[in-house]
C-alpha cells in the first residue's frame, strides 16, 4: 500500500494524534494525506471510503460509527472525565463545595458531570460555567489571577494537563465514569490492501495520556505544526518517550 488518507476531528488534540500516526505509516514508505472532519460527518466518511484511517475513535462510546469490514486496532491512549482544581487552591482531596465557588466543564466532559452532579448536591448548587475545548486553560488563567475558587471537570488528554495550572482532584467512586480507548478505525478496503507488519505496528502502538496532552499543549497553546510536534514527540523532544 502506497498512499493512505488519514481522517480525524479538526482538534489539536486530533490533530497531533493522527500526525504522530502518519510517522508510523512513513516509516513504511506510505504517502500520507490528512482530511480534517466534523463530528457529524466521520460515519458517512468512513462508509463511503473517504477515508482510509479513522485517527482515532474514544471506545466503547463510539463503537456505533464502525462501517462493515472496517477493522478497529490499536490502544493510542485512555480518555476519561478528570476532576482537577486550581493548584493555587492547595490541596483539594474531597469533592466539597466547601473548596470552590464555581463549576467548570468542557463540552467535552458536560454529560459526565451532569451524571456525576446526581451524586454530589452540595456541588449542583454551585454555579456551572461550560467552556470549549480550546478555551479552558485561558479561562483557567483568568480564574487565578483573580483568584476564583473553581472546580473543573475537563477530558483528559488536554493541554491543561500538561501545564502546572490544575491539581487532580480524586474520585475513587469514579463518578465521572471510567477509562475509554482512542482507537483507530481502518477501513475494510485499506485493511485489504494494508501489509501486516503495518496492521501490526499500528496495532501495537501506544502514545498515552501523557504524550498527548503535551501534544495538545504544542499544537494548541505554542501554536506548533501539528506535524513538527508530532516530529518532536518521535524524536523524544516533547517530553521523555517513557513518560
């Protein structure tokens, strides 16, 4: 196989993940082109083989997208809803409303912590502020400067992770559920034509959370080519490759 189009949400994160992809399929003399999808569009372009390589879906929440003969490989990194606040704030050990005035979330996150709210009242009295995905950590700089106690509830990978802005915040009963799977979705046609030792590789790779927040980070707040981060994160300049 020569040629493979690479299809991924038109995030950062994304982003970063599907070019960190490309250096695997690059190293196995594979042309790589990328096709920057909406939400609403990755099942209709993946059954009409628009695309060779989905980059990535979050498992099992997306399992309903995968196209017959598709092949859905790989363990690229482990999305969950996380709870931090402000490390300014200190030491936040307990889900209290005492520790914080106000509530965050990201889109991302917002069903999570609408589930998780059931089971903590004195936190659903708070006020609840939702903020996009690429606009947390500004407004988390926002929030120490003038010294807001708030909470978060945010997914990680995500740059804010990467930063020293937020402190996790256990939550042992996992009220914002359990860990997913970033997982790649690799069309019945692609598969066909694909060689194993690719299928294998690819199958075999692992980025982590960590990585991926850093990659968040360099694309999305340092403003880096998605492809040089991806660069730096194969050449063990993004942080360090056991990480």
């Amino acid at each position: 196989m020569t040629q493979m189009i690479i299809g991924h949400l038109y995030t950062a994160l994304h982003a970063g993940c599907a070019s960190a992809v490309a250096r695997v399929l690059e190293a196995h003399d594979v042309e790589v082109d990328f096709l920057d999808l909406d939400p609403d569009d990755i099942s209709e372009t993946l059954e009409s083989g628009e695309v060779d390589l989905l980059v990535s879906a979050w498992f099992p929440r997306d399992e309903g997208i995968v196209p017959a003969g598709a092949r859905v490989i790989g363990n690229l990194y482990q999305p969950r809803a996380t709870f931090a606040a402000l490390s300014a704030l200190g030491a936040v050990n307990t889900l209290s409303a005492a520790h914080v005035e106000r509530l965050l979330v990201t889109e991302e996150a917002r069903d999570a912590l609408d589930g998780a709210l059931k089971r903590l009242p004195a936190l659903s009295s708070l006020p609840l502020e939702v903020v996009g995905e690429a606009a947390l950590l500004g407004r988390l700089e926002k929030a120490k400067a003038n010294g807001e106690k708030v909470l978060v509830a945010a997914m990680q990978p995500h740059a804010v992770f990467h930063s020293n802005i937020v402190t996790l915040v256990d939550d042992p009963e996992e009220l914002l559920g359990g860990e997913l799977s970033a997982r790649m979705i690799l069309t019945g046609p692609a598969a066909a034509r694909a060689d194993s030792d690719l299928i294998d590789e690819l199958s075999e790779m692992m980025l982590g959370n960590k990585v991926m927040s850093a990659l968040d980070y360099a694309i999305g707040v340092e403003e880096q080519d998605p492809e040089e981060a991806a660069e730096s994160w194969q050449r063990g300049r993004l942080i360090p490759r056991d990480a």
